[in-house]
C-alpha cells in the first residue's frame, strides 16, 4: 500500500523552512525595509480580533450547526436531512480552510489541527470500530488519533466515496458514529474559541500586545513574521501539497477532499485566508491588514499583491470541472493554479517578509 503523506508533513516542513528563512533574515529585494519606528500595534490587534477571532467564532457557529444537523440526521434518516448535513458540513469547511493561514498559537501547541483535520481517512480502523462493540460517545471519540475523527471522517461517513451516500445506506452503527464524532468535532472548535477570546484564555492580547511584558512575542516584528510566514506556509502547502501530490502521481486518491469533491473551494478559500490577513477583515468585520504597512512603505508592492491574491484565486476556480478532474484532463489550468500561488508565495517571501523582519 502505498503511504499518502498527510497535510501535517507539508505543514512540518514548511514550517521549517520559514523558520530558516525568518532567522536568515536577508533578502534580494530592493523594498524599503520599513522604518523600525513605525507601530504596528493597529494591525495586530485587528488581525487578532477581526480576522483569526472572528473566524473562529464562526467555525464554533458552523459546528454547532453540522452537530444540530447530524442530530437530526439521526432521528430521522432522510435523504433531505443528509443533503442538510453534507451543506452543513461545506458551510464548516469555509471558516476553517479560512484559518489556514494562521495555523499558529492554540491550534498547533494544543494539537487542536490534526483533531480537527488530520487526513486521509484511517478506513481500515475506523471499519474496526464500526464493527467492535465500543460504546461510540463523545469521550470516546476525543481519545482517538485524528485519522479517525474530524472533518474528513465526517466527510467521508456523510458522502461515501464518488459523493454517492444516501441516507438508506447509513448504518445504525454510521449514525451513532456520525452523531459522536461531530460532538467530538463541536468539542474542539469551542476550545479553540475560548483560547483566543478574551473572555476566555486571551491568546488575542499575545498577538495584539506584541512587544509588551507578558506577551511571547517580544517585539512587533517577531508577531508579524509569525502571521506573514502563516501566509507563506499555506500558500507553498496548497501549491506543493494539497496540489501537486495528486496532481504530479495523477492520482485522486490523494485529493484531500475527495469524498465531497470540495478541494476547488477549499484551495480557495485557503488563498482567501492569506487575503484576509493581509486586508485585516473577515466576513461582517474590518479593519488593518498586513497590507496597511505594506502600503505604507511601498505602495506598488501593495497593489502587486493584492493582484496576486485575486489571480490565485481565479486560477484555482478554473481548474474545471473540478480539481478531481481537471489533474487529468485539464492540466493547463492545474499548472496556471500552481504557478498562480507560487508567484504570490514567492512575493510574500521575498518582498513582504523583508518589510516584517524590520518593523
């Protein structure tokens, strides 16, 4: 059986080359490195709380949503409460590709990610479990590995492979899985919540308070390569990874979302994620962005990037009829996505990041 390298391998090796590049801190470009003077307190608090929280809070909202939705799934196994519960998990799916940008903080020392959206599927173990006598409770479920737990097992009980489950397909034993599983689910989005909240274990002052005494950033500038190295990192994964792995062995079988064939929307929204951060808004919020110091010191580096994010965007929705697909019979557009990405990676990289390490 050949060994499928999980989205957390290109997350760990990303993560160590940025950290190289971070400590390197020398660059090419010609940018104005920015004026170590400026105070970059605005932005980081509105990345703080009108990005990264208010994602969150939405996520913990959707969760609760696709919890409610399996419930009623399972009092009454329609096939119209399936096609609720598989929107309801798309609806999930938007806020948390949304955050793959900033997979720093709460959701990597708590291990909250791979709990959340470790892939692929475990189908040999989950099948034992379904199969065992074990009772299938929320506790039990937060015990196992992430293969087994988390968006793509949900995905996967709630769409089947080819997106082809129907509600009569469902097992007792599925249902009763599927209703613990999401409960599992709804667990983890909440603690992540209430990790960031103020309310909560405010980790939204260590971003906003770069600098300050308590705070584990201690300047702005350490803070700000944190958020534009998450920006790097997701865009160099969704390129190198979630991409070009099925896309370079031409097989679906590495497609991350391939059981709801949602990988089109999910590689978007992982560049709209970077877009968020560098504008400083999220659905129904605003405010300053990492663009707002990029515009400050270079305003056509700030008007190139900006075009970048859209153009990668676009390119990503062009590889039709769907990601899935479009590796095989549409190639052109998977190497005009990839090369999209790589162009805005390497501008972040080489001309945005240099701007950061000299706040």
């Amino acid at each position: 059986m050949k060994h499928i390298v999980p989205t957390s391998c290109y997350r760990f090796f990303g993560i160590l080359f940025l950290t190289a590049l971070i400590a390197a801190g020398c660059s090419d470009s010609t940018t104005d490195p920015g004026d170590p003077g400026t105070d970059a307190g605005p932005v980081l608090d509105d990345v703080a709380t009108k990005v990264i929280l208010a994602t969150y809070i939405d996520l913990d909202a959707k969760a609760g949503a696709l919890e409610s939705a399996v419930t009623t799934l399972n009092t009454a196994t329609t096939d119209q409460n399936l096609a609720a519960a598989q929107q309801a998990w798309r609806d999930a799916r938007r806020p948390w590709e949304q955050s793959e940008a900033f997979l720093f903080g709460p959701v990597d020392t708590k291990g909250i990610d791979p709990s959340i959206d470790d892939w692929p599927v475990n189908k040999a173990d989950l099948d034992a479990v379904l199969a065992s006598g074990d009772a299938l409770t929320k506790e039990y479920i937060d015990g196992l590995d992430g293969s087994l737990k988390g968006f793509h097992t949900i995905e996967y009980l709630l769409f089947g492979v080819g997106a082809s489950k129907t509600a009569a397909q469902l097992t007792p034993r599925e249902l009763e899985y599927l209703t613990a599983v999401t409960q599992s689910f709804k667990g983890e989005t909440s603690e992540l919540r209430t990790s960031w909240e103020p309310s909560g274990e405010n980790f939204v002052a260590e971003l906003a308070g770069a600098g300050e005494e308590g705070s584990i950033y201690t300047s702005q500038a350490d803070a700000l390569q944190e958020v534009v190295a998450g920006m790097i990192g997701i865009c160099d994964e969704v390129a190198s990874g979630k991409i070009s792995g099925p896309y370079s062995e031409q097989d679906r079988t590495k497609e991350e979302s391939q059981f709801s064939d949602n990988s089109n929307a999910d590689f978007q929204d992982n560049i709209r994620s970077v877009r968020n951060l560098y504008r400083g808004y999220y659905t129904g919020t605003s405010g300053n962005g990492i663009g707002s110091l990029v515009e400050e010191k270079n305003p056509t580096l700030h008007a190139k990037v900006g075009q970048q994010i859209e153009a990668a965007i676009t390119a990503i929705g062009e590889m039709q009829p769907s990601f899935g697909e479009a590796i095989f019979s549409n190639k052109e557009k998977v190497d005009a996505a990839i090369d999209a990405i790589n162009e805005l990676k390497q501008t972040l990289e080489g001309e945005v990041m240099p701007i950061m390490q000299n706040m």
